[in-house]
C-alpha cells in the first residue's frame, strides 16, 4: 500500500514501527504538501470576497502554484521511502566475486545519489512554497493569518527535514563533485529554514 493512501492513523503508526522508511524524508515532503495546501486554502478564502479584490489576480496565481507544488510534495512521501528501499537493496547484493563487488558498488552509489536527490527535490519545492505564502502576506484574507504562519512554519520544516536528509547520506556519495554540489546547494537553500 502506497503511503499516500493511507489513513493518518495508518501512516503514524507505520511511521511509529520499527521499520526505517517511513522515516524523516517523507514525514518532511509530508509537511511540504501541507504547507501548500494551506497556501491554496487561504487563496480560496481571499478569492471572490469583494472585500479582497485587489489580492484577488495574486492569489489565483498563487493558487495555481500551491495546487501543483501540493501534488508533487504528495509524490515525494512515497519516493522518499522508495529511495531508501533501492539504497537498502543496493547494500543486499552479493559481493562474492570480484564483478559481483563492482557491481554492488556502482548500485550502492547510483541509490545514494537517488536518496540525496529525493530529499534535495523536496527541499526545492518546500522553497517555492515558503515563497508563494511570502507572496500573500498582508495581500490576503487577514482572518486566514494563523493559517498561513502554520504553512510557512511547515514549509520551513519540509525544508530543513529535506536538507538533514540530504546531509545524512552525501558521505556515502564517493564523487566529490556531486556531493559538494549537493551540500552546498542545500546549505543554501537550508538557511530558508533557520
């Protein structure tokens, strides 16, 4: 069963388990898509108030965005824990023969870049979301405030739950180009987060 189709309850409980994906990397993009879905809720309170008008062209923009980011935040829950499967398969291959330790190699090392990538994507679409409920501060419906401080509060932890993930696996990473494009991008994006 896919995590997104899963109740809250089923997916706190697996998350609970002593399993090790689910784990941060999903709970992070989790986050993401809450943060855009909050964003797009505070378009469509702000959208068709008179009162609102002129944030009204913005916040449809907006909304658009937040619609789509949503979708692919949902994507990553489950290609996080995907990600981790392939690195933990990867690590299973047999390592007998001399082709046999080669290939294990190149497959442990295309996973880890796979597992970097995911959680670096996730922190790439948290960002856009901070910046589409930066964009509606103070230029949309007041009463929905304390909704759109929950998604930047959420946001900001998809992104710096993305950015420990990715932290956590570029030492497994044997080029050194990649894994210092990898940490200094998500340094750069992960200071959003502080």
């Amino acid at each position: 069963m896919k995590l997104v189709d899963m109740t809250i309850t089923q997916f706190t409980d697996t998350l609970a388990s002593d399993a090790p994906a689910p784990g941060g990397g999903s709970v992070a993009a989790l986050c993401g898509a809450q943060a855009a879905a909050l964003v797009a809720m505070v378009c469509r309170l702000t959208i068709g108030k008179p009162k609102y008008a002129e944030f009204e062209e913005n916040c449809k923009a907006v909304l658009e965005k937040a619609e789509a980011l949503k979708e692919k935040l949902i994507h990553q829950i489950d290609e996080d824990t995907e990600a981790y499967n392939k690195v933990s398969a990867a690590f299973k291959l047999p390592k007998a023969e001399e082709e046999e330790k080669k290939a294990r190699s190149a497959a442990i090392q295309e996973a880890t870049i796979y597992a970097t990538e995911v959680p670096y994507n996730t922190m790439v679409m948290a960002k856009e979301v901070l910046e589409l409920a930066q964009s509606i501060d103070g230029k949309s419906n007041p009463n929905t405030a304390s909704d759109l401080g929950v998604a930047v509060s959420c946001a900001k932890t998809a992104i710096k739950g993305g950015h420990l993930n990715v932290l956590i696996n570029t030492p497994g990473i044997k080029n050194a180009e990649i894994k210092e494009k990898f940490e200094s991008d998500a340094a750069v994006i992960g200071k959003l987060a502080e």
